[in-house]
C-alpha cells in the first residue's frame, strides 16, 4: 500500500509519527481511569488537563471558554443542535450544504416540527446574504454553519456572517463546525464571536474517535447523555491515549509551513486542470480542497479508474460520498447531472510534487479514453 497516492487528505489524514509515539505512551504508561482517586490516575488527570488547555489555545488566543473532548464532530454538532433547540418556538438557521453531521440533525428537527430554515449558497459556495438578512429571525436560538465547506474548501466569511445574524437577533446561539479549517488556519473563535465551535482530531494527523466542542462561558446546553460526572456535559471515562494523541497532533501542525507547501501543490493542480480542460467549482481560495469539474463522465467512474492506477480522491464530503446527490454543488446552482461529474482533491502535508504529476498523468489518460 506504499505505492499509492493518497489525494483524500479532507476525509481523512494519516497519523504522524509524532502522535503515533504520544499514544503508545499514553496507552502503556497513562492507562488509569483520570476519575480514579490514587496517584498514578492524578497523573492522568494532569495530563488531560495540559492537552485540554493545549487545544483550546489553538482555538482562542485568551484560553477562554470550556473545552469537552468527544468522539468527533459528528458529536459536537448534535451536541449543539439538539441540545439548544429543544422548544417549538426557537426558530434554527443552517447555512445549506453542510457537513451531514449538521443537516441530518437540522432535518430531524425539521421533520419534528420545529422551525428550521436553510440559507441558500451563492454560486461560488459562500453564504447569500441577501437571502441570511430575510430568513433570520428575532425568534432564531441557533445559527450553525461550517467555517470551510468541506465539498469546495470554500472558507465562509465568518465575521460578516455573525454580525449580519445578530443584527436582528443578538442573542442568537452561533455554532460553527471548524474542522476543515482547524489549524489549517488561522483564527479566534472568541474574537470572532462563535458561542460553541466543534473541531476533529483525525482531520490534522492524529488519531480517529475523538474530537472536541469548544464552548464559550456561561452558556447552556442541554446534555444527549447522562452518567458520570468526567465532563458534565459529556460523561463517560476518556479516551486517554486518543485525546494525548489529539494534542498531539495540534502541537506539531505547522500552519504558516503547511499552508505554503499546499499552495505550491495546490497551483500545480489548477494549472494541470486547464490543460485537461477541466472545470473547479466554487471560488478556490483553500488550497487544501479542489472540487474538479469532469466534462461528460460521472466522477465515480473516473475515481474507480483511478483508484486502480493507484491514486485516491473523493467525490465530496466522505460522510456523503454514497449518498444520490451532493448538497453543496446544487445549492451552488450547479444542474444535478453536472454534480455527478465531479471529483475532490484535497491535499495534506505529506503530499508532493510527485503526487500531483501521477494524479494529472492518469486523470489524462482516464479522459483520453
């Protein structure tokens, strides 16, 4: 499995070497229960405090605000959203063609007949604020929407999004799902205003099954499970070696040194795709994730080809990929048929040169045939 080309990095990315040895240790010598009342478990306790504040460092320049560790963002999203939205009178507002661990709550709620809206795209992949200004309410409790897309890399403008919401409702809830743009860039979700925020170990090389929700002081949210008294809002003994492996991973993520080999990979990829004559969707300012427009072939046929040739890509958003439709492109305005003729790249920093140039060399001869 050496040989392959691994082009996926937004579904997933492989753990580091570094975070690997954090959780060996973590699982040898840190395995007690942190609730436990000897020594060693203090110890682990200690240890989960420092990751914890490490992360949330990484999250807000100040430290403010709690950090829970979860399983994932899958998690935190419904942590949010089923935990704020709990009376028919509170109206939610979802940004469209967002990651299903945001849409499908937003959809159960609907179904349940709460007042739920979705905020249409505009044909780049960012948020319509015409169309923001005429569906918030006083009455909205909750506005959740995700920092980068996770289809087109399109980064939200996050500030102007807030300001817009809580002109007419200022005391509305804002949720922002961040884990594509968790230490791939730079930003304060307290500066910026973000009452909750849900980040994902497994995104940035460390390990899968753990996440976390960042909350800002004082507010409230009404737990989905209950037991013992580890996170009060999430019970349950942690994942020791997982969340050591999660900080990690966040103190060894080189922003600044990441995002320059990317863009370099990234401008590699675009000028291949012209001269394939292949489309991008979306404004394609993250060079992190690149939507492709194939011209008159499904894009799964063109990923089975490939994933023959030894080379992975995606067709959006992993959690989607089997699903009939893609959310995002069609809220973009793109015709349904053309939104089957795509492909994701998304890069990491263990990609190359070399990865791109196999990459365009068998996506050519995919489309010669």
């Amino acid at each position: 499995m050496s040989n392959i080309v691994y082009l996926d990095n937004a579904a997933t990315t492989k753990m580091s070497t570094e975070v690997g040895a954090e959780i060996k240790r973590a699982e040898e010598d840190l395995f007690y229960n942190s609730a436990a009342l000897y020594s060693a478990s203090l110890a682990v306790s200690n240890e989960l405090v420092r990751a914890n504040e490490v992360i949330k460092r990484r999250l807000t320049r100040t430290g403010e605000g709690d950090l829970i560790f979860t399983s994932g963002a899958t998690e935190g999203n419904n942590t949010v959203i089923l935990g704020k939205i709990t009376h028919p009178r509170q109206h939610l507002l979802v940004l469209e063609g967002e990651h299903s661990s945001v849409h499908m709550p937003a959809v159960y709620l609907q179904n349940q007949g709460f007042q739920v809206d979705f905020v249409p795209l505009d044909r780049w992949g960012a948020c319509d604020f015409t169309a923001l200004r005429a569906l918030v309410r006083a009455n909205t409790a909750l506005v959740v929407f995700g920092l980068v897309n996770s289809d087109t890399g399109c980064l939200q403008p996050a500030a102007e999004i807030i300001k817009t919401v809580r002109a007419t409702s200022p005391k509305v809830h804002i949720h922002v799902d961040a884990v594509q743009a968790f230490c791939k860039f730079n930003f304060d979700a307290d500066a910026l205003g973000f009452d909750s925020c849900a980040i994902s170990s497994h995104k940035i090389y460390g390990p899968k099954g753990v996440g976390a929700l960042w909350v800002r002081k004082g507010v409230n949210l009404r737990p989905l499970m209950f037991g013992g008294a580890q996170q009060e809002l999430r019970p349950g003994t942690e994942n020791n070696p997982g969340i050591l492996g999660f900080a990690k991973a966040v103190e060894t993520f080189d922003t600044v040194t990441n995002f320059e080999k990317v863009k370099l990979l990234h401008n590699r990829l675009r000028a291949g795709l012209v001269k394939l004559g292949c489309g991008i969707n979306g404004r394609n300012e993250n060079p992190y994730i690149t939507n492709v427009q194939l011209n008159g072939v499904l894009g799964q046929t063109v990923l089975n080809a490939l994933s023959e040739a030894g080379v992975c890509v995606g067709l959006g958003s992993a959690c989607a990929a089997k699903t009939a439709k893609n959310r995002t492109l069609l809220a973009m305005g793109i015709a349904e048929q053309k939104t089957k003729q795509v492909l994701r790249v998304s890069f990491g920093a263990q990609n190359t040169a070399d990865d791109v140039d196999k990459f365009l060399g068998e996506l050519g001869k995919i489309l010669g045939k």
